[in-house]
C-alpha cells in the first residue's frame, strides 16, 4: 500500500516535507524549514523522524526555503540520494541554500559577539559546506516529461506559475495504478512574468495547498496601490520599505515599479535592491525563458529590461547596504525577507521603523508568529537583534501581490480534473484557511481530509 507521512505544513503554513511510501521505496517531496513562532521553528532542530538511509530520493516542487532550507540538514545527517527538480528551481536553489546557511551562520556570530542568545554558544542550523553538499546532488529536467525516480515510481513536473520553476507535481505507481498530485505551491492566474498554472486532468490523490483557503485577494490591480504608496511616501519625504523575498517577489516589484516609471504614474526614483540574492536572482529569471508567459518573452526577445526601474542598483556588498543608512530619500529599498524573519531587512527596519515620514509595505503573506505579522496586528515595537524597535513609519499591505492562488483560484484550477480524486488531503495553511478549504472542496463532492504533523495517511486504490 502507499501512504504519505506528513513531516511538515500539516496544520501550518511552513516546513513543506512530505514522505511518500510505496512498496518498499521511499520518496520525500520537498525538505522545507519551519518558519514563524518558536514552537514550529524547535521542529528544525528536532531529530529527523524518518531513517535517512531508507529515502531513495528528494523531490522539490520548488526553491522556497520553506520547501528546500531543510536540504543541507538531511545531508549533513547522511542523505546523498538524488534530488529532482526543474532547472528553474535548481538554478535558484544555487542561490538560496548557500544564503540561508550564511544567514544562519552570520546570526549564530551576531549572537555570539552580542551575547542574547540563551546557547552557549549560539550554533547555525547547517553551514554553508553543507548546502553546497546538497547542490551536488541535484538532477533536473523539464516539464511535461515523466522520469522514472525509481522502478515503479513515476514523477512528471508540470508549471504551477508559483515562482521560476515551480512544479505541481504528478507521481504514477506504476503497480497499483494510482496517481498522487502535488500542488506545491500554486501560483495565480494572469500574473506577469510566469505562465499561468496548468490543469491536470486525473488523480486518485490529491495533495494541495491551502494558505489562502479563507481569502480572495481583493487587490485585483496591485500595481494602483503600488503607485499610491509610492506617490504618498514621496510627498512625505520619506523612504519606501519593502519586506520581499529575494526570489520571485522582488522580481515582480521590480516589473510593476518599470511599468509605472514607464508610464510616468510614479517619478524616476533611485530603487536599492538589497539583496545579494535577489542580484543574483534576477538574471536567472530572465533567462529561463520556458517559465515566461508571452508578454515576458515579448518584452525579452525586443531586448528591454523589464526588471529594473530607470535608477535601479543592485547592493551586493555589505559596505554598500550599511551606506544605505545614509540614504535620506525619497526612495525605495528593497530587501529580504519577506516576512522580516532574518536577513538584511532586519537592519533597515531597526533603522527606517522609529521614523513616522517613511513606509513600510509588506506584500506577500505574513505568517503567524514573524516580524511582519505581529508589525502588522499593530504591536508598537518589533524585537530586532535583542533590541525593541520601536514602529512609528506608515505600516501598509498589499495582498494582491501574492504568488499564492487564493480559494477561488485554486477551485478553478481544480475544475482541470476531468476524473475527480478520489481523495484529497489539505496541507500548507493556517487552520481557518484549512477548514475554510475543506468545506469547499467537500461541496464539490470531493473527499478531503486534513492531515496533522507527523500523521501517516494511507493513500486510496485506483
């Protein structure tokens, strides 16, 4: 029989790590970090519930640290099977794995030479040795082709227009003829940059993603907002800050902030983009031209620029990030992460946070427990490197930036099926988006089922 044993993002939104069993094989689709509150972030460090010996092999349905940052770890605890991805998500992965190690790394020094870590002394999770470990092992291909991973297990990646090379994930059990799909992270329709999220037509299973299971985002024109904030913050003289994730958000504030400039709805302003990776990040997504949807490759292949304003600067080093404290305004940085969680953000929110003129617009999803969240619920300080930072600067969001599908999104790409699954199990949302979800999905006549951590839910026959 096969089952899946949920290691993460059952009752949480985080630490994507799911162990799909079949016969006598062992496949972990995604390998994820816990992120948020401190309970969920302990599970990092917990001891690995599955023998790392037995897994016959890693599936990643894309490079978000919360579905990759647990890589490093699982090799340094023995694991040196393959890793299958798109090439999207491995050329991302290249970037965000060494970063999250040197983060970790860098705050476990800061903690140290600080001293308000309770450890003594204050250790990384994995070092940056163990994520290049980890890059070794990658093996990629592209959509719409089935790969044998091994006998009798099939996986076949199709676009789930989440972030570059994001997968929904398609696995065939050849034996016992059953088909198990994993949304992944699904991504919305009509958003720049990615192709849109591509239908699959059967399942006995289906895994899915419920983040916004309880939400519609209301925003449906982000980019008016966008300039609103811009406009607003320029006549206050201040600085725009913007909590982003290095890969995939940044780049999309990147295309509306040219789009606006172009259209002169907002002034050529200089744009810091404050983030190694991001740099990085950036022409990796310009050259995976498989992932663009057709106004992306236009703009392209016509040779223009469409991730950088007019004045945008790439800030690589950390000489230049520390003289962005300088930077009177006005302006716009952005910087990761986007939840405020770690990163070079921190330090821009400690410094731009205490003063009124300035704003900060978060856009994406914050979850419960991280620094945007509780900025955002209205609490007056935000802990920063062991200090209270007080929040005078303008606090705003902007949801309709997500990449996430929200409820109707995701009703509509499951309108795709023409065979409906026979089961469906919700995972990677906070308990009201879960039981929000469920009731959906059950209206549609469809079984659903909400896994909790560490359960192991047996799969139906086909």
């Amino acid at each position: 029989m096969a089952s899946i044993h949920f290691l993460g993002a059952a009752g949480t939104v985080t630490g994507s790590k799911f162990l799909l069993e079949h016969e006598d094989k062992q496949v972990l689709i995604d390998c994820g970090l816990f992120q948020g509150v401190k309970e969920l972030r302990l599970r990092n460090w917990a001891p690995t519930p599955i023998d790392v010996k037995k897994l016959n092999a890693v599936v990643l349905t894309h490079a978000h640290i919360d579905h990759t940052g647990g890589l490093p770890r699982l090799v340094s605890q023995g694991y040196r099977g393959p890793v299958y991805s798109t090439p999207g998500t491995r050329d991302l992965c290249g970037l965000l794995l060494p970063d999250s190690a040197r983060i970790q790394e860098e705050e476990a020094r800061y903690a140290n030479k600080e001293g308000y870590s309770k450890h003594k002394p204050a250790l990384p999770l994995y070092t940056e040795a163990d994520a290049k470990r980890a890059l070794e092992l990658f093996e990629t291909f592209g959509y719409g082709r089935a790969r044998e991973l091994v006998p009798g297990i099939l996986v076949t990646f199709v676009p789930a227009g989440h972030i570059l090379g994001s997968a929904i994930c398609v696995f065939d059990l050849v034996s016992t003829k059953q088909r198990v799909v994993f949304s992944g992270d699904l991504g919305r329709y009509n958003a720049p940059i990615l192709r849109d999220p591509v239908a699959v037509q059967s399942a006995t299973t289906l895994i899915a993603e419920s983040t916004y299971g309880d939400r519609t985002h209301h925003e449906t024109k982000p980019m008016e907002l966008l300039a609103e904030v811009v406009n607003d913050t320029v006549t206050r003289g201040g600085v725009l800050v913007i909590p982003a994730f290095a890969v995939g958000r940044t780049q999309e504030i990147l295309f509306h902030l040219d789009n606006l400039e172009r259209a002169k709805r907002i002034p050529e302003l200089p744009v810091f983009v404050d983030s190694p990776m991001a740099c990085d990040a950036t022409p990796i997504y310009l050259a995976h031209s498989s992932d663009h949807d057709l106004d992306m490759r236009k703009l392209v292949n016509d040779g223009k620029t469409p991730l950088q304003t007019r004045h945008t600067r790439f800030v690589v080093s950390s000489n230049e990030s520390k003289q962005l404290n300088h930077f009177r305004g006005p302006g716009i940085i952005i910087s990761a992460s986007g939840m405020a969680t770690g990163g070079r953000i921190l330090h821009h929110l400690k410094h731009r946070a205490p003063d009124p003129k300035n704003t900060i617009v978060f856009v994406g999803y914050q979850s419960v427990g991280t620094r945007g969240r509780r900025m955002l619920d209205g609490e007056p300080t935000v802990r920063i490197h062991g200090q209270e930072v007080p929040v005078r600067a303008k606090l705003t969001q902007i949801s309709g930036f997500s990449a996430h599908a929200d409820w109707t999104e995701m009703l509509t790409w499951m309108e795709g099926f023409t065979t409906p699954p026979k089961q469906v199990l919700l995972v990677h949302g906070e308990e009201s988006a879960l039981q929000a979800l469920k009731g959906r999905v059950e209206a549609k006549g469809w079984p659903t089922y909400i896994p909790r951590h560490l359960e192991r839910v047996e799969l139906v026959r086909g």
